[in-house]
C-alpha cells in the first residue's frame, strides 16, 4: 500500500510540473503571437491553439493539487 501512495504523491507533483510548465509556456507564446503575428487569422488561431494548452495546464494544475 505503501507503494501506491507514494506513486500517487509522484504522478500528483509530475503533474504539477508540467502545469506550471505549460502554463510559463501559454503566458510566454501568448506575449509573442500578441507582439509579432499582425495577420489578424492567423493572429486569433494561434492564440486558441495557446489557450487550448493554458486549459490543460489548468486540468493539470487542479489535478496536481486536488
């Protein structure tokens, strides 16, 4: 039993991680496309791509603390 929590505890603070990760990473893409992509399409698309990976880091982050 004692195996199990402690591979619980891993996967909730692997999780963890790769949250803050992806969020750092959402935060800095967004920052760029916002400073550097003028076409308005491409503009809105890439930002949704971003925001797609800043809700998983969200599910991740609620998932590592949870």
């Amino acid at each position: 039993m004692a195996g199990v929590a402690l591979l619980q505890d891993g996967m909730a603070e692997l999780l963890r991680y790769i949250g803050w990760i992806a969020l750092a990473i959402s935060f800095l893409f967004m920052c760029v496309i916002n400073y550097f992509v003028s076409y308005k399409p491409a503009r809105f698309c890439f930002l949704f791509a971003v925001f797609l990976v800043f809700v998983i880091a969200v599910f991740c982050l609620m998932g590592g603390y949870l």
